[in-house]
C-alpha cells in the first residue's frame, strides 16, 4: 500500500480510522500508567483515611472546650484531696482533726510510707491508726474517714474489746492507705 492509496483510505473513513488512532493511543496510555494504578489506589485509601478520621475530629470537638473545663475543674479537686508523703506534719492534723470531731482518742499514729518514686503522678501514702472510743465513736471515725476530704482505703481493721466488760472501750487497730502525691 502506497502512501496515495493509505490517505484515500483515511478520507474515505476519517471516523473510523481517528476511533482507532485513538484507541491505540489510549491503549498504549493505559499500558504505560497501569503500574500507577496501585500507587494510586493506595493513596486513595490513604486520603480517604485521614479525611475520615479528620470528619471524626471535627465531629468530636464539638464539644471539646466545655469537656476540657470539666476535666480542668475535676483535676483541680482532685489535687484538693491529696495528701504529700513529705508533709508528714499535714497529715498528722488530718487524723487529729478526725479525732475531735469523732470523740475517739489516738493512741497511736504513724505514717508508714516516708518516700515515694519522683516520677509517679499519685502514690498511695500508707499509715497505722490505733483508735480508743466507744462503738459509735469508732463508726463515726471510720466514716468521716472514708468520707473525708482525703481519698482513703482501709487495707486492714481490726476491733477489741479493752476489758472484760461489755461496756468497755473498744480499740479499733487500723491500716489504711491515702491516695497522695511525692
């Protein structure tokens, strides 16, 4: 076929013969960019990750101020409420506080925790309670300590009776752990 009779064929069917230069065109085009496929897709996925989980942020920090003065102003009582393992003298007018408004009488005190790692956020502060009262009394102690102004945890009690007789006072032993800071 000579270049003559190739442009006659080409003018007779300049539809036909352009649908197949173009065929061939995108066949040699996706031929090339079919190893760009994957890539593509996997950032695709990528994209479409990260736009959901930045719809999810959005979506979440509708309320996120407010949420955060809560956790300011429960973090802040929270501080309120612990005890320092180095004031010990603090903590000493803690248990005698308790023990004028509860009517027991200490009869011995001591903080069994003198130290505490630096780089832990709360430690538990332990101490030994002996206590002397009534039952009511003792009740009373044990209640304003569990609800006091301290986070406190009875790790073991123990109760007597002082003497042979039922109306004697009774001797409430007590090991117990406040929630504090180093």
């Amino acid at each position: 076929m000579t270049n003559d009779e190739l442009f006659a064929v080409v003018k007779k069917h300049p539809v036909a013969v352009g649908c197949g230069l173009l065929s061939l065109a995108l066949a040699v085009a996706i031929y090339f960019r079919s190893d760009a496929i994957p890539a593509a897709v996997q950032e695709l996925e990528a994209k479409s990750t990260e736009a959901d989980r930045y719809a999810t942020n959005i979506k979440n920090a509708a309320r996120l101020k407010e949420q955060l003065d809560t956790l300011v102003a429960a973090n802040k009582e929270i501080d309120g409420r612990l005890v320092h393992v180095s004031a010990q003298g603090t903590n000493s007018q803690f248990f005698y506080k308790l023990e004028s408004e509860s009517g027991v009488r200490l009869i011995n005190f001591q903080q069994t925790t003198q130290s505490a790692a630096k780089n832990a956020a709360f430690v538990p502060v332990g101490f030994t309670v002996t206590a002397q009262g009534d039952l009511p009394q003792l009740l009373a102690f044990l209640g304003m300590l569990e609800n006091g102004t301290h986070y406190a945890r009875v790790m073991n009690a123990s109760c007597t009776l002082i003497g042979p007789k039922r109306d004697a006072p009774l001797t409430l032993t007590l090991t117990l752990e406040l929630l504090g800071q180093p």
